[in-house]
C-alpha cells in the first residue's frame, strides 16, 4: 500500500516568510499533485508533475523520483496562501486510477 | 471555477435514509472521480467512472453506489446512512481516463451531514 506523508502538520508564519511543506511516498508512482483547499472547502489542483519542477507565480514544487520525495515551496508568503496544502499521488502501472492523499498541511500566514 | 458542478452543496438527513448524489463534469472531460473527505480518515478515493464505465473503484462501501450517465454526468447513491457517512463529497473530472498526466479539476463538494 502507497502511503503519502506529509509534513509539517501545521505551518504558522509570519508575511513574507519562505514557507516549504514536503510530501513523501513509499512506493513507485506515475505523477504527484499538489493541492490547495480554502476554508470554504474547494480544491484546487496547483501542479502535477512526474519529474524535476515546475514554477506558477511564487508558487514552487519539486519532485525526486529516486528519494520519493517532494516539496512545494512558497515564496513571499502573503495571508491568501492560507489553506490547507494536499499531496496526492498516482499509482505506477497500467489502468485507471484516482489518488492516495497525504493528511494535508494547515497553512496559516499571519500579517 | 473549475467548471465541474456538484449539488446540493449541503444536505442534512437521518440515519438509515438514501441520498443522492450529483456531479457534472467539465465540458469535454469523459472521467468522473468520487472522493470523500472525512475528518478521521481525510480525503479517499471512491470510485471512477470513465465514458459510462465504471473504471476503478477505491475505498468504496458496499450502501454506496454510482453511475455515470450518456451526457457524461454521474451520481453517487448513498444509502442506508450512518452517522459515519457525514463528510464532504467531492466530484472530479479529468479528460481522459487516467489521472497520470491529465490535470484533474474538482467540484466546490457536497456537504453531507446525518444525524
């Protein structure tokens, strides 16, 4: 079974701080998401990606395959990026598949 | 807005009762994910339907059920409601049928509560 952990847990920093919340995986996989889900409840997909980095905004996420590990990294944090942060992942191997989730990173920036 | 639409956004029903469900995916995509997000066990996956056929199936409990329609919307039944069931219900749709290299977009969620 592919577990997905996360970490931290929870996350409080201060505006304009670098933020980076790490997602890590215990077998092979076909790709890794991040999302956002807002208190009210919606998830946004943020990037999907199978290999190296991608960048949107001040938004980072990096991926090694080798180490099964990844990281989304924030850049000048503001208040707005507070939301929960989902890793997610897709398994290798043929055939349709949805997700396994990490537990989600609670991100608070304070003014 | 991710253009997948789910209602209702919330629902409060009693134990033993049956709801449904609704999701309509984005314009053009053929795969329909059902997720639940519950606060013990956080957000699983439930089933996939692709073009009609069902397609892969998660951690989903022998009272639920789903189907995905022609014009390529889905519904999933809920029945025999336990307190358990609250949680929220998330649709995605993606294009094509696997989620490895397709973005998948999700629907704002159903609230369901039972008491």
């Amino acid at each position: 079974k592919n577990e997905v952990e996360q970490s931290p847990q929870n996350l409080t920093a201060q505006e304009g701080e670098f933020i980076t919340i790490n997602c890590s995986y215990s077998v092979g996989i076909s790709a890794l998401h991040w999302l956002q889900q807002h208190p009210g409840g919606g998830i946004v997909s943020l990037f999907m990606l199978s290999s190296g980095k991608k960048k949107h905004g001040r938004l980072i996420a990096t991926i090694n395959i080798q180490e099964k590990h990844s990281s989304l990294h924030i850049t000048a944090s503001h208040p707005r990026d507070s939301a929960v942060y989902i890793c997610a992942v897709s398994y290798s191997g043929g055939g349709a598949d949805g997700l396994t989730f990490g537990k989600g990173t609670h991100l608070i920036i304070q003014p | 807005d991710s253009g997948v639409t789910q209602t209702p956004k919330h629902l409060i029903t009693a134990t033993g009762q049956r709801v449904t469900l609704r999701c309509s995916p984005r314009s053009g995509d053929l795969s329909v994910y059902w997720y639940q997000q519950s606060l013990d066990q956080g957000l699983q996956f439930l089933i996939q339907y692709y073009n009609g056929e069902e397609r892969a199936k998660g951690n989903i409990l022998e009272r639920f059920s789903a189907q995905q329609f022609p014009d390529l919307h889905s519904e999933l039944n809920l029945s025999s409601l336990e307190l358990g069931d609250s949680a929220l219900y998330f649709c995605a749709s993606s294009a094509a049928g696997r989620v490895v290299g397709n973005t998948i977009y999700f629907g704002e969620g159903s609230w369901l509560t039972v008491v």
